[in-house]
C-alpha cells in the first residue's frame, strides 16, 4: 500500500508540474482527478495499513505525505486551471 501511494504521489506531482508551462495546461484536467485518487489511497492506507500486534499505522509518514500533497497539487492544479481559464 506504501508503494502505491509514493507512486500516485511522484505521478501527480509530474502532471501538475508540467502542467504549470505555458500551452500545457489541459493537462491539468487529467491531473485533477489522479491528485483526489492520491488523497484517497492515502486515507485508506492511512485507515487500514496498521500492524496485527499493535494496531499502530504502518508507513504513516508515506500515507501522510500522499494525503497532503495530494491536497496541495490538487489546489495548484485547480488554480492553474482557473487563471488559463481552462484551456490554456
């Protein structure tokens, strides 16, 4: 579960960051939607990732990062959207 939010977390931050140059800021709209799958998959690993004995969260740390930066570069990315008025 650790892998799959390191790896929704490094692809929507690629998306976004080449979203932001000029003339490719439709990829944003695809970006929109793998940053949410990236809050969500590190809420559930959040929820549910926990070890047997203890019930203490395994690789809180990589679910964490996955919740807020997916957050952050979900906020850019509607950003960006806004001021290229969705096209541009």
């Amino acid at each position: 579960m650790q892998y799959a939010s390191l790896i929704l977390l490094v692809i929507s931050t690629t998306l976004v960051a080449i979203g932001l140059f000029p003339c490719l800021g439709w990829l944003n709209w695809a970006s929109g939607p793998v940053c949410a799958l990236t809050v969500v998959l590190g809420v559930v690993g959040l929820s549910f990732d926990r070890e047997p004995e203890s019930g203490e969260t395994r690789h809180g740390g990589v679910h964490l990062a996955a919740v807020v930066g997916g957050t952050v570069l979900g906020v850019v990315a509607v950003i960006r959207c806004l001021v290229g008025a969705g096209t541009i």
